[in-house]
C-alpha cells in the first residue's frame, strides 16, 4: 500500500532539514497533543498558557522571522509545521499563526527596536501570547471600515472601539490593535490590563472549540505614544500581516485534510459491510482517489508558493489563490471522509468531524472564500468587486 502523499513523491520536494522540522513536530504533537484534543474539544477548553511554552520549546513561535529568539526558518518549513499542528486541530495552529504571523509578524515588521526588544524574545519561547485584533462586530470583511479610533491627546494616545472574533484574546499579554486615527488605520500594542482594556470571551462556539476567541473591549484606553507601531500606516499595515498568516493556512488545511485521509484508509481496510471489507468497493476507491488527488494537488501547491515565498516573489493575489483552494478542498475531503466513518464518523473518537468543523471557521477567518475569489476576480479582470 502507498500512502496518499508518496504518490505524488512530495518528499523529493523538501530538504532534509525540512523533512526533520516535520517529523519533529509531528512527534511533538503526537506525544504532548493528540491524545487530549477531543477533550480539549469537548469541553470548550485550551490550556494555551502551558501550550504555548510548549509550542515555544520546540520552535514554532514566530520561526520564519529573524532575530531576537526567532529560528529564522524558511516558508516551506513554516508550512510543513503548520500541517502538522493542523492536522492535530486546527485550533492549535490558529494559537501558532496569531501568535506568530499576525502579533509577532507585526512587531517584527512594524514595530520599534524598544517595541522588538520588549516583546518577541518573549514571545518566540511563549512566555507571552500575543493576539490580533482587526475584526469588529459590524466589519469583517471589510477592515476599512472600522469604528475603533485613536485620538490623541498631549503625548498619549486614547483608544475606544470593540474587537470582535479575536482569537488568544483573553490568554494574551498584548493586543495589536488597529484603530483609525487622523493620519490613517494605524496599530497599538495593548498590555492585558490596560486601565479601560477588557477581554470577554465567546462561548457556545460550534467550530474551534479548542481554541480561545474573544471579544475586546477599549473604552478610553490611554495608552503613551511609543504604544504605536511606527511602520504600519494604512490598512496595507495588517492586510499585510494577514498575507503571512494565510500562507500558513495554505499548508495547515491540507494537514487537516491528511489527517482525515489517513483516519478513513485505517477505517476502510478493517471495516466490513455485506461481508467484506468497506475498502474493497469501487464507491469507496472513487472516494479515496479523488481525496487523494486534490490533497496531492493543495500540497504541490502549498510547496510551490512556499518556494515562491523564500524567493521573496510571492504576490497576495498567489496566497489568496493557496487559501481559496486548500481551504475549500480540505473541507470537501473531510466532509467525504465523514461519510466513509458512517455514524462513527459523527463522534469525537475519530478526529474527522472535528476537522470538519473546524474548517468552517477557517473558510471564513483570515478572509472568507468568497473574499478569496473576489482578489482572484480582481488579479484576472482588473475589476475590484468588493465594493
Ligand atoms: P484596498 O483598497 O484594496 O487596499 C487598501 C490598502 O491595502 C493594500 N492591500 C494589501 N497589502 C498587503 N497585503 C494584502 N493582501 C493587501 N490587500 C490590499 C492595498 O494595496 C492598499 O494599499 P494603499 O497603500 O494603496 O493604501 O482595500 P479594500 O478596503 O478594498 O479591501 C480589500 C479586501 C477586501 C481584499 C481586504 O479588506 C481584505 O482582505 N478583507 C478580508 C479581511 C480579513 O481577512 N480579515 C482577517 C482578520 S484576522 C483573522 O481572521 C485571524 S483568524 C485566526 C488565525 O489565523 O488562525
Ligand atoms: P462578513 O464580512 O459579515 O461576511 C458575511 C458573508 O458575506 C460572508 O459569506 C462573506 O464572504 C460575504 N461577503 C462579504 N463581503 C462580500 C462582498 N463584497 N461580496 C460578496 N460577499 C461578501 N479576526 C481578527 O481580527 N483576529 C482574529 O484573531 C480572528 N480570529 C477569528 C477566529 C474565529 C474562530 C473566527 C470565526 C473568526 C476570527 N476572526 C478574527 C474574524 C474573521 O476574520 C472574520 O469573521 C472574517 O473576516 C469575516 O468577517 P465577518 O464574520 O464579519 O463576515
């Protein structure tokens, strides 16, 4: 028997450098997270604080930016562990993506030397969680129009606003939060109590529920002028986080999708039905086959913008290209691997239904499909369709 990913000789493609951060991830997560994720689901819980140590020990927070604590890895790399966080949960690499693309990315990329000094070292070993916030409850797919907004007033800066869908928000040190002002959209660090800071989360979450989503709240939050980010100026400030954290999505969907594949072959070859095994159907070959081309194709796809990403030549427009397609396709086979587990395939003893909850969110966070094709419509018509 070959596995789904040896047809497509994947392994070719990844140094052995690469192949080793996978492996070592995966042993990581099979070791310290597996065997409690159902209960974690379950129960609506994440233990992010001891989580994130852990994540930090093995090197996965902020790892493809540079300096101050961060490994400095390539994208490939990065993507490879994103598919192995999300083929644990896709909550644990939502934890990992904010933690590390969208509040790190953005220090990193936006912040001072003091803002850099203070915060990523500390967050590289997960000693402090991070959290992103750009959503509001009335602005979604459309950042631009949101309501938060900072004044200033002498050298301070006052903040007032709510933040909506903000995952790590209530498990976070500091909130990156973006909020209009007279010179544009521009982002703040907010240290967790912050006088007028509050954090509340959401509950009865159907999707992610190992994993933290809140709601934040500023409400006259001073905050001192070196609270700004001074490189981020414009809504190209986070939209431009968001690229690095949809390029970890690009991988982490097909890791869900695998995981479900791999589930479903075991389940096949000992299930029976009218006497033999479930495996042996033409039906259920179909079913195998088309899950395992369209996973071959989004993992091909993940590696080749990941390489295109080290090149430093990778455009929005091929991430949304990554995200549309390995998102839509990941919840197409979890939802086929489903059916294949029968009734078993609606319990939280095999990992599917999970996934396939867990997907819908990541269909719509981090820019919902149809927003995906509106920036394929754009790149290929020259027509912005949003509006
Ligand atoms: P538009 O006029 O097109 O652009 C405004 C400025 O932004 C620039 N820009 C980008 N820059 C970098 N990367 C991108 N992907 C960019 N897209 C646009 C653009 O060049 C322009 O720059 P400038 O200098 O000329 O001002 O903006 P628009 O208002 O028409 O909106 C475009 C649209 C709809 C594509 C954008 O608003 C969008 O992407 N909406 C989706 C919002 C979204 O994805 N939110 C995600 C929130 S974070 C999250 O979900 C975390 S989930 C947890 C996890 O990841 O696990
Ligand atoms: P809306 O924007 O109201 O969209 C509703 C529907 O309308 C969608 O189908 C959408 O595609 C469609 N639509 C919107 N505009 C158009 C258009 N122009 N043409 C056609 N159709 C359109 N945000 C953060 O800032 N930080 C986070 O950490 C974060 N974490 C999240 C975690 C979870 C679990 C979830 C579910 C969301 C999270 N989000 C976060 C928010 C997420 O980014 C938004 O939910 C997403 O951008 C969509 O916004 P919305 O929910 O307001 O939907």
């Amino acid at each position: 028997m070959t596995a789904p990913t040896a047809l497509f000789a994947l392994d070719t493609l990844l140094s052995e450098e690469e192949r080793e951060i996978r492996s070592t991830v995966r042993r990581m997560c099979d070791r310290e997270i597996r065997p409690h994720l159902a209960g974690w689901f379950e129960a609506g819980e994440l233990p992010a604080r001891e989580l994130a140590r852990t994540l930090g020990a093995v090197g996965v927070l902020g790892m493809h930016l540079d300096g101050y604590g961060c490994a400095g890895m390539g994208a490939v790399s990065y993507g490879l562990a994103c598919l192995e966080l999300e083929g644990a949960d896709s909550g644990l690499r939502s934890l990992v993506s904010v933690q590390g693309s969208l509040a790190m990315y953005a220090i990193w990329k936006y912040g001072s030397e003091e803002q850099k000094q203070e915060w990523l070292p500390a967050m590289a070993t997960g000693e402090r969680i991070g959290c992103f916030g750009l959503t509001e409850p009335d602005f979604g797919s459309d950042p631009g129009g949101m309501r938060t907004t900072a004044k200033r007033e002498g050298g301070d800066w006052v903040l007032n606003g709510t933040k909506m869908w903000i995952t790590n928000g209530s498990v976070s040190d500091v909130a990156v939060v973006w909020a209009r002002t007279d010179e544009g959209v521009r982002g703040f660090l907010v240290p967790a109590g912050t006088q007028g800071f509050t954090v509340n989360d959401i509950k009865h979450k159907i999707s992610l529920r190992a994993s933290v989503t809140s709601e934040l709240v500023l409400d006259g939050v001073r905050l001192p002028a070196d609270a700004m980010l001074p490189g981020a100026r414009g809504l190209s400030g986070p939209l431009g986080c968001l690229n690095e954290a949809r390029f970890g999505i690009v991988f982490g969907a097909m890791g869900a999708a695998l995981d479900c594949l791999e589930t479903t072959l075991a389940y096949v070859a000992e299930r029976e039905v009218f006497a033999r095994p479930l495996a042996s159907y033409q039906l259920t070959q179909e079913k195998l086959a088309d899950m395992t081309l369209e996973l071959g194709k989004g993992l091909l796809l993940a590696v080749h913008l990941g390489r295109l990403k080290e090149a430093g030549t990778i455009t929005p427009e091929q991430v949304s290209v990554g995200k549309l397609n390995n998102v839509r396709e990941a919840l197409e086979i979890a939802r086929k691997c489903r059916t294949l587990l029968g009734a078993s395939g609606i319990t939280l003893e095999y990992p599917v239904i999970r996934h396939a909850v867990n997907l819908e969110s990541v269909l719509t966070y981090e820019g919902t499909s149809e927003i995906h094709s509106l920036v394929v419509g754009k790149a290929l018509t020259g027509i912005a369709a949003f509006h």
